[in-house]
C-alpha cells in the first residue's frame, strides 16, 4: 500500500528525529516508565508509523465495510443505519422479580433483553434439590421448569424483542422452554428471534459448568443447531464465548484464538453430522469481553472479524457471504470492576463500552458500577444503560464507520493479534484439536500462566489499578445494595410442589422415556426435549435422565 521509496524516506526521517528532537525532549522529561505494555503484557511502541504496517494491502487486509474481509465491519454503515442492541444481562430471585427488572429496562430504552440464571439452573438443577441448596437466585434467575418460563416471560412481547441467553450445559432444554412458552402465548417458533449461549467447549476451558462429557456434550450442541436451522430460522444457536475465558484471566490474544477455535470446532462438528455449512453458519455469533485497554480491544475485534472471514471462504468453502460474517455481543470486563471506591466502575464501562462500538459490535451489555458487590441496583442497572445511551447519541462515534481504521498503531496490533491467534490454531492443530487439547489442559494451562503473570503485575506495582494499589483511600461503602424477596425461595418452592402435583404425571414419564431413547440412538434430541418440556417435566428431571445416559464429566487432574 504503500511506495518503498517513500517507506526509506520515512525511516530516514525517523532516525533523525529520534537523535534530535526525541533524545532533546527525554533529556529534559524522561518517559514515565520503563515499560509500557497493554493489558495483555504486550509491548507497546512510543510511536506507529507507515513502517509498522508496510506490507498491508488494502483490498485484502482491510476492504470496505460491509465486504470481505470485514475488517472494518459486517455492514456498510453499520451504526449510521442501526445502532446494536442495548441487550442489558439481567436475573436475580423469582422469575416474578426479573420479569419486573425485564419490563423496567425495556421502558428504559432497553431494546434487547438478555437472562441471566442461577448456578443451579446453570448446573441443571430444580431449585429444591439438595445439590442447590443456598444457591437460589443469587447469580441470576431460577428456572425449574416451563412454569417458571411462562412466568419470566409474563407480557414481554416475544415477536418483537430478541432475548439472549447465557445457558451452556443445560442450553438444549432451556432453549425448549423459551420456545414452549412462547408457543402456549401463540408466537410460533419461527418468529422467534435471539441467541442460545450454548458454547460447551468454553466451559470445558475457562467457567467450569459442565455436566457431560465433551462428546455427548457436542451432540446436544450439535443437536441444537441442527433443529434452529429447520424449525427456529431466526435465532443464532450458539454464542461462541470469548468472555468467560478472558475472565479467567487471559491475554486478549488468547480470547480471540480460543473463541475462534472453538468455533470453527462447532463448524466441523456440524459438516460431520451431514449439514451443509451455509445452512448453519450465519446463525452462529460470538460474544466477546471488552477489557480496559482501549485500543487493544479494538484490534481484537477487527482481527476477528478476517480470521473468521477467512476461515470461513477459504478453509470451509462457505458461498453465503453471511456464513463469512463474524456478528458480536460485547460485555463489559466484569473482572476489571472493584469493590474499592465502586464509582470508579462507571468511567471504566465508558471506557470499555466505547471500545466495543469503535471495534463494531452488534450489541452490548454495560457492567454496573456495584457488581463487584452484589447483582446490580435498578439505580445502578440505569446508569450503565444511560452509558450506552451517551455514546450512542452524544458521543458522534457513531456519525461515520471504523473511525479508527488505518491508524497505524491500531492496525499494527491488528496484525499482531491475527499473527497470535494463528500461531495459537497451529499449537492446538499439534494436539490433536480442541477437545485433546482441553483434555491434555492446554487451554486451561494457557490461561492460568497470563492471569497469575497479570496479577504479579499488579503486586508488584507494574500496573496500577486505581483505588487498588493507587489512590486507594479508606472510606466506608456508601452505595446501597441489591435485596432480594426473602420468600421468593419459598415461593419457588412451593411452585414446585404444586406443578409435580397438579401436572399429568403418566405423560411426563412417557416423554422422558422417549427421550431416553433418542439418546440412547442417534436421533437428533431436540424434538423429544420439547415433548418433555411441554409436559412440564422439570429441569432437573430431563438432566437426570441424560446423566444416566451420557454420564457426568470429571475434570482429569493437571500436573
């Protein structure tokens, strides 16, 4: 892209600047530090030329938005046309007390919703089980059953609104309770638009809420697929997550080439089951971490989008264009927030939301300034929208498309980032692929090396973490806390009973045992959750029956 001749002229005149007027200014001001590095522990230059990006070539390292290789964004005008979502992450107690938060949001600008469940729900538990005990409601929303669904889902207009939900092991029933439940309000599947978490492989690598063993594990994914492609068009059956193996602590590097493995993963499992892979893939979306360095995060954005692009075209032979599209959600670094001086966490948000709107999100979740604390105030849960609001219509970041495209610094980490992430693919390639490497602990082993180098950095004072380890002051909390409804364990509860009671108990035993069969085949299972579900038969009935069949997954011990 750019004339050698003029490069060499360039470096010429970079050297004379660096023995005149740099060395003169250091000489009376010396840098502030002697290492400056991104969140990642990367190194970062004092200066971004031509020079660092001398062998990009527009049309194919960056194109225009809206074309391949989508480096600057999956659309023309993107936010000039259509803002993202607004998709606030929302859950706590009762399905009564977050239907109530839901509509709050909604009347607030919200334009998306996005549920949250509890560790039990997510670990495919019913609320009274014993396994569950003291974990109601306190990391999201409990859902037992369609009953609980139906209520969740009480008013909320399910033609209109797209709802995200973050479900990974359990994803294929809960998943069949949406539908169901949209169903009995007489919207049909097909009208059904949102996204199903839905990425097991991610636990198997950073959260941990896993049940099964991979394989069956990639079945019921697999499965999942398969049936939205034919019966649910509209919504994206797998999330594939990035941000809960940047919570775990790793590079932003390692974010981005762990995601996109594990994507293109979903992929061949996919092809192998017999689909074509432009029926599936432009369903599939990602869900990405936005960390506090700023430019960093941006980088990763745009290297995800042409690594996708390209694997997708080249190495899987995609023809849709939109199976070459790597769509996104973005939420705030939740591992960034701090319980010291909690204000602090809304300039960080800020920060961090704006990083996913210069990168090109198709929608976001702003953290809240007290989640540190506890699950999020309706006071605090409106400034993190208001955050989003701002930057959407006062910032002018949105007025024109990849604004940042072309800054040689950006472009530059760009390409380091795309260069880490391949070098990534070839290691994990080496393994064997994604599912030995998880089991050899690559991954995990991966991860835990940047996040105890990260915090070495910060006991040791390389980085600095305001009202941590710098301005840290000595005053007592004066923010005011999230309550939940004392009963509302009760009250669950209670639901419970009566549903086992009032429900046709013959026929939910006739659906499991349906199911048990298609597990025990090879017939894909979706069909037969829905039976179940319909039914009334519980959460943790349904994971029971598929635990006797699949067996429980038990990490191997790393040495």
């Amino acid at each position: 892209m750019y004339d050698k001749k003029k490069l060499d002229e360039l470096q010429n005149s970079l050297e004379t600047w660096e023995e005149t007027s740099l060395k003169k200014a250091l000489s009376s001001l010396p840098e502030r530090t002697d290492e400056f590095i991104t969140t990642s522990s990367e190194p970062i230059n004092r200066l971004y030329t031509p020079l660092d990006v001398a062998d990009m070539d527009y049309t194919s390292d960056l194109g225009l938005p809206g074309e391949y290789p989508f480096t600057r964004g999956v659309h023309p005008t993107l936010h000039r046309s259509k803002l993202w979502t607004m998709r606030m992450f929302a859950g706590f107690g009762t399905a009564e007390e977050t239907n109530a938060r839901f509509k709050y949001l909604l009347d607030q600008g919200q334009t998306g919703l996005s549920i949250a469940f509890d560790l039990a729900t997510l670990m495919g538990y019913d609320t009274d089980q014993p396994e569950a005990l003291g974990e109601f409601g306190k990391c999201g929303v409990a859902v037992s059953s369609l009953r609980d669904m139906e209520i969740l889902l009480d008013d909320i207009p399910l033609d209109k609104v797209s709802t995200s939900m973050t479900i990974n092991s359990p994803a294929a029933i809960i998943w069949a309770m949406y539908i169901a439940a949209a169903e009995n309000k007489g919207v049909p599947a097909d009208q059904l638009r949102g996204t199903l978490q839905n990425d097991i492989l991610k636990e198997f690598i950073a959260q941990k809420e896993y049940i099964f063993p991979p394989e069956p594990s990639m079945r019921l994914v697999v499965d999942t697929m398969e049936f939205g492609a034919k019966n649910v068009p509209q919504w994206n059956t797998i999330s594939i997550s990035g941000y809960h193996i940047r919570e775990a602590g790793s590079t932003a590097a390692q974010e981005l080439a762990f995601t996109l493995d594990d994507g293109l993963e979903y992929v061949r499992w996919g092809i192998a089951r017999g689909m074509d892979v432009d029926d599936f893939a432009p369903r599939l979306s990602f869900f990405f971490n936005a960390h506090n360095d700023f430019f960093e995060e941006i980088a990763k954005y745009r290297a995800a989008r042409r690594i996708w692009a390209r694997e997708m075209r080249e190495t899987f032979k995609a023809k849709n264009p939109r199976s070459w599209l790597l769509r996104f959600h973005t939420q705030t670094a939740g591992v960034s927030l701090t319980a010291q001086q909690p204000e602090n966490n809304v300039v960080r948000v800020a920060i961090q939301a704006l990083a996913a709107v210069l990168g090109g999100t198709q929608s976001l979740h702003t953290n809240s300034l007290d989640e540190a604390l506890a699950l999020p105030s309706e006071h605090a849960v409106t400034i993190a929208l208001r955050t989003q609001q701002i930057i959407a219509e006062e910032s002018g970041v949105t007025n024109t498309v990849d604004p940042l495209g072309g800054s040689f610094f950006v472009e530059a980490m760009t390409n380091r980032i795309e260069q880490q992430a391949y070098d990534y693919f070839r290691r994990v390639e080496e393994l064997g692929g994604v599912i030995p490497a998880i089991e050899k602990g690559f991954f995990q082993s991966e991860i835990s090396d940047a996040a105890y180098r990260y915090q070495r950095e910060i006991d040791e004072g390389i980085r600095k973490i305001v009202g941590v380890n710098a301005y840290a002051e000595k005053k007592p909390l004066t923010i005011s806390i999230l309550e939940m409804d004392p009963q509302g364990y009760n009250r669950q509860v209670k639901r419970l009973e009566e549903l086992r009671r009032t429900r046709d108990n013959g026929r939910v035993g006739q659906t499991l045992d349906r199911l048990r069969i298609a597990m025990e085949g090879t017939e894909n299972t979706m069909p037969y959750i829905m039976e179940a579900v319909h039914s009334y038969a519980t959460l943790g009935e349904i994971i029971q029956v598929m635990k006797e069949v699949f067996g429980v997954y038990e990490e191997p011990t790393m040495i």
